[in-house]
C-alpha cells in the first residue's frame, strides 16, 4: 500500500472494523449455533464480504464425517433481488444484522438452504479416493461438490473458481441439482485438527472472486475455527453437567429445568404434556444378590432401552435411585400410557447386566398436566400413580389419579 493512497487506507479501515465487529460477536456468545450465524452473516452482508451465499460444514462428534451445520442466502435470483432491495431501502449494516439472531432462528424460510444439503456428507476418512481427480479438477467446466471440498480439505489450503460449476444432487441422481458458481472455499483447522469448512460464492451477482475475497475470507476462517471450537467446548462441558455420569441419560437437575421450560411451552400453546415415572421392581432384592456391579448394570441397561425407544423429543432422566422420569411433549395422557406399557414391556424381554438378569419388570405412573398446574403438582401425581402400580402388584402401568 501506498503511503499516501486514502483509497486503500480506507478499505484497510473497513476490514478492521468487519473483523472486530464479528470478532465482538463471536466472543459474545458461547452458543454454537448463534456462533455459526455471526459467521455467516460476516460473509453475506454488504459491508463484511459480500458474497451472495456461505455454507458451513463441520465434522460431528465422532469425527467420522461432514456435514453442512449451517447455511445462509437466498434460495433464488428473484429473492436475491428482493433481499437486496430492503437492505439498500432500510440501510441495513452488519452490527443491525446481528442482533436479528432470534428473528432468524424462528423464521423458517431462512433454514431452507440448509435443509437442501440435509442428505450432503463427506466421510472424513475417505478423503484421498474421493479427491483423486487431481488434473482433471483443474479443466473440467463442472465438478461434484464432494471431491472439490474433499481436495481442499486434503490439501488444507484455500481454493477459488471462477469457470467451475460445483454440483451436489440433492436426495441422489434423481433429486434435484444444487449449483455453485464463482466459489471460494476455506478448510477450518484448530491445531492442527481438521473441524470443518466453509464454502461461499457469487452465483446470482456473478462477481469473480479475486485473490482478496480469498485472503479476507481465509483469515475470517481462522478466527471461526477458533469461536467455534470454542462453543464446542462450553456445549460439551454443560452436557457432562446435564448427564447422569452412571447411566448416560440426563440427570435430575436437568429435567426439572427442562420440565418448567415444558410447562411453559404447553401453557402458550395449548399442547398437552405428560411424564411417566418408572421404578425397577425389587431392585434392592437384585442388588443383595448379585452385588451393586450388577445393579449398576441393570441401571445402565434399563436406561439405554428407555432412551432407545422413545421419539428423539422425549427427554430421559434418571430421577434418583432406581427411578426414572420420561417427559413427553405433545402426547396426551392415554398415548402416554401407551408408551410406559410398550417401555415396560420391552424390558422385560431384554436379557440384562450381561444376560445374568432376564425378566426385570418395572412399575410406572403416567400423569397429564391440567391447566396452570405446577411441575411439583404433576409430578406427584405421576408419583402417586405410581406408587398405586406398585399395590396393585407391581409390574404395571397406572395412569393419574
């Protein structure tokens, strides 16, 4: 740069500023998927990089393979147009965007992006025979999405095009076709460990991307990695503070937060909210037996056959002792009887603690919650029932009193 060039000392300005605005942001929030939303808002917005769309791609847990987390833009030129029109007609910056984050996440067209690439993932492992078309890349007019991501993340360096149309068929070769045009793409790494990418481009203004978009883009990735690796970190530590460190399934603590948040979302919307709770049968008979290994093992096993056979919107906890509380969204008492039958009776079929204990029974108390009634109140009525089961002969499943 010149040392009398106003013209890029300005845009220098500019870049500073984007830079600490998404960088305040970041740092604002350890939640992962507001993290995401800053990201991709930088690379989308006007005066952070401007590209027409982003896409972020981050391993899962296991590390086995990724997949798109997030994804923000348009889903056609004439919304492209439309969108323009109202940031240029309200003026709307960066700092205006960013505190939109809830807005967003209830808007449900701003998720149709990321829901096209639902079916979109790439085996981490396989990188190298999924990447091994290493001269043709660089002359075919269009390539799978897959392999040009693959090569850049084998390759760990940024990658650009302008004349190559990236291509991801949605749902299989007889789905629909994603196109990406005028593409820059980023590999995100935190020591040295590959977490993911980020993949974003031009294709309803047509704007090349130069050298520079590259180079901003790139170093905007490496303070993402960072933010979130990060918010990784924290969601990590506050689920191993959620979970019952013996039988996998959330702690007491946990569900009596998530049972007022239940309550409150019934109350607004009117849905019906049940819980069961569960005790093994005898279970101080097994322990004396077999010994607390053993009864440890039961608890474990009882808890992983709950959490597996219910729906992924019911939560499992262990109360305490040998009990266990399953709260179900949306399910009205009669279905919720229904669901403690068909638990109670999977677990008495599965052979337990290795096979030494078969035939376990357990005896449950369903209860539906009743207008403005209180979490303590539902839950003694859950309880009550339950302990009604367990006159009555153990073995069963009663439903409120």
């Amino acid at each position: 740069m010149g040392e009398n060039d106003p013209e890029q000392l300005q845009e220098l300005v500019r870049e500073l500023e984007f830079r600490s605005t998404v960088t305040a942001a970041m740092l604002g929030t350890l939640d992962l998927e507001q993290v995401l939303y800053v990201i991709l808002s930088g690379i989308t917005s006007g005066d952070g990089l401007g590209f027409n769309r982003a896409f972020l791609f981050l391993d899962d847990e296991a590390g086995r393979a990724l997949r798109v987390t997030m994804a923000v833009g348009p889903g056609s030129a004439e919304e492209a147009r439309r969108i323009w029109e109202r940031i240029d007609r309200d003026r709307l910056t960066l700092p205006d965007i960013l505190p939109r984050y809830e807005l967003y996440k209830r808007d449900e067209t701003a998720h149709r992006l990321t829901r096209k690439l639902a079916s979109f993932q790439l085996p981490l492992s396989g990188l190298e025979a999924i990447a091994a078309i290493d001269q043709r890349l660089y002359i075919e007019t269009q390539a799978p999405l897959v392999r040009v991501l693959a090569r850049c993340l084998l390759t760990r360096s940024p990658f650009a095009t302008n004349a190559m149309t990236l291509v991801h068929e949605i749902d299989g070769p007889a789905g629909d076709v994603l196109e990406f045009r005028d593409v820059a793409i980023v590999p995100l790494s935190v020591t040295d460990h590959l977490i993911g990418a980020i993949l974003a481009d031009n294709i309803y203004n047509g704007q090349p991307v130069d050298s520079e978009d590259l180079r901003r883009l790139h170093a905007l990735g490496n303070l993402a990695a960072l933010a979130i690796d990060r918010a990784r970190l924290h969601a990590k530590t506050v689920r191993m503070a959620e979970i019952d460190g013996l039988t996998g399934v959330y702690n007491r603590r946990h569900y009596e937060r998530e049972l007022k948040r239940a309550l409150e979302t019934a109350r607004r919307t009117g849905q019906q909210l049940s819980i069961v709770v569960f005790d093994l049968d005898h279970f101080k008979g097994f322990n004396d037996r077999y010994g607390h290994l053993v009864g440890d093992e039961l608890l474990k096993g009882v808890g992983r056959l709950i959490q597996a056979n219910v729906r992924q919107s019911d939560m499992v906890a262990r109360y305490g002792g040998e009990e266990f509380v399953l709260l179900l969204a949306d399910t009205g008492l009669e279905a919720a009887v229904q669901v403690a039958e068909k638990l109670r009776q999977i677990v008495s079929r599965e052979p337990l603690a290795g096979g030494k204990v078969r035939g376990l029974t357990l005896s449950a108390g369903v209860a539906m919650v009743r207008g403005e009634e209180s979490a303590e109140s539902l839950f003694v009525r859950a309880d009550r029932a339950l302990y009604a089961a367990k006159d009555q002969g153990r073995d069963r499943v009663v439903g409120e009193l």
